[in-house]
C-alpha cells in the first residue's frame, strides 16, 4: 500500500479511500463506520479533521449529516490520484505490472475513478505497449468485481497508439483530453501534442 508510507493513520487512509473511491457518494458517520470497520469516535475525529481542512463538506438531509468530497478543493486530483493507486484497478494494474506485460503507458479515466458508470463509447483504462491479453483481462475481470462496475478498456501497441493520435482518432483525443490519472509510464511523451 502506497498510502501507509506517508500516512500514518490507517482510519485516516480508511476513510480517504473510501471517500474517494467513488466521490458521488454521500455518507453519513455509521455507514462509514461500517464500511471502513472501525470505532466511530474515531471515524466522527478524522470527519472533523477533513472538514476543518476543506477536504469534505457536510450537508444535513433529514435527520442524518452526510459527507462528500469537495472536487473543488486544491488538492482534489492529487488526493483521487493516489487513491485511484491504493484500491480497485489501478492497484490490480501496478500489483500485476510485471505478468501484465511490457507496458509503455497505462491510464485511467478520472471520471471513472469518481464513480461514472461507462457507456460502451467511454474509455475507462488506456493502455499502450506489449501486453499478455488474457492476464490483463484477468485483473481487469478481478477489478470490475471488487470495483462492481464494468471496466472499458483498450490495449494499444506503440505504433497503433502513434498512427491513431496522428490521425486525431476522436475516440483516442477525447479520453486525452479528458482528465485521467497516470498509473504507469511517461504521460509527456505519449499524451501530449507538442
């Protein structure tokens, strides 16, 4: 886990990726208690810190206050970034790097990450370089369980990804110029256009 070595509170981790896993989601304080397992006094101490720093704002719906991210916080992208590594199939991908294959680049939708439920025309994982196909369609069925959501994904050789972008493939440029998180590879030299 990447998290633990510069975090030092596994609840605070708990509870970070939990809430960014999928940043849709409202929870209030015992559903979270639940879904992280521990203490809530714990849960209800780390809610405090995150509101006091404006990580997640709370909004009161009946009798419950719920919690949700807050996308416009300064640090929104670099914290689902890290979270996008820890859990589901971002960490399958960086666990399975190596049987995987040689991979150049691998990419994930940030709009995936957040919870979107991907049509057949939305790319979800782009990955470029020499790939064994059954062991990534392995780990992406593995992910696509834990995560509960099917997985779009493309494998594309050097070549192919280099004639497509030159061709300005609207399928390649839209999924480029949305934002995404990089899991392996220089994003510099294959996703950009100078």
């Amino acid at each position: 886990m990447f998290l633990e070595s510069i975090i030092t509170s596994e609840v605070r981790i708990r509870i970070l990726v939990e809430l960014y896993s999928e940043t849709k989601k409202h929870l209030y304080v015992r559903e979270l208690t639940r879904r992280v397992d521990t203490e809530i006094n714990a849960v209800r101490r780390e809610l405090k810190r995150f509101v006091k720093a404006g990580l997640v704002k709370k909004e009161k719906r009946g009798n419950r206050l719920y919690y949700l991210v807050r996308k416009d916080h300064p640090l929104y992208y670099e914290i689902i970034s890290m979270v996008a590594k820890e859990k589901g199939i971002g960490r399958k991908i960086l666990d399975n790097q190596n049987r995987v294959g040689k991979l150049k680049l691998a990419v994930l939708s940030t709009a995936f990450i957040e919870g979107r439920q991907s049509t057949q025309n939305e790319l979800d994982l782009l990955i470029i370089g020499e790939v064994n196909l059954d062991t990534l369609s392995e780990v992406v069925r593995e992910a696509s369980i834990e995560m509960g959501r099917e997985i779009n994904y493309t494998v594309l050789g050097e070549e192919e990804f280099n004639y497509l972008k030159s061709r300005r493939d609207i399928f390649l440029l839209s999924f480029i110029a949305s934002p995404h998180i990089l899991l392996v590879g220089d994003s510099e030299k294959y996703l950009s256009f100078t």
